[in-house]
C-alpha cells in the first residue's frame, strides 16, 4: 500500500509540474510561439500530408457512412504522435527548457 501511495503521490506531483510549465508557457505566449514554430515544422516535414493520406486511407477502410468524427480521431491520432518527426519532438522539448531557465 505504501508504494502505491508514493506512485499516487508522484503522479500528482508530475501533474502539477506539468500544469505549472503550461501555465508558465501560456501566460508569457510562449505557448503560441511555440505552437507556431511546430505547425510550421511539421509542414515543411510533410507530416499534414501524411495524416491527410492515412485520414484518406482510414474513411475508404471504414466507409465514410460507417465512421464518426469521433472514430476517426480516435483512429488517427496514435498515427499522427508516432510519426513526428524524433527532431522536430527533441527541437520543442530543447526550447521549452531553454524558457523555463531564463524564465
């Protein structure tokens, strides 16, 4: 029992954590930079086509009829994470981290 306390304990710890970073980032508009740097990354990648295509691929598989908006986020969106680019991911986590230590 004791363990899983600590495990609650340091989820709820990361959890704040990741509130006070966000908080952080949205009230400077740092948020929205970054969002920005990362829409235009992921263009130039090619990653939108990407998605566009397996979107595509996904409604012919399923019939447009037959799926929901709903299902078709739930089913596109483990493709769309796993295929950022590893850079592109490393360049945002290296840019967040250089504002939380001057900021």
């Amino acid at each position: 029992a004791v363990m899983a306390e600590s495990l609650a304990e340091r989820r709820r710890k990361d959890e704040q954590v990741r509130e006070t970073i966000n908080m952080k980032l949205s009230e400077s508009g740092e948020k929205d930079r970054l969002k920005e740097i990362l829409r235009t990354r992921l263009v130039e990648a090619g990653w939108f086509e990407d998605l566009k295509s397996h979107c595509k691929e996904v409604i012919k598989n399923k019939g447009l009829e037959k799926i929901t908006v709903e299902q078709l986020v739930d089913e596109i969106t483990p493709h769309g994470r796993a295929t950022v680019p590893e850079e592109i991911k490393a360049d945002l986590l290296n840019r967040i981290r250089t504002f939380l230590q001057t900021n």
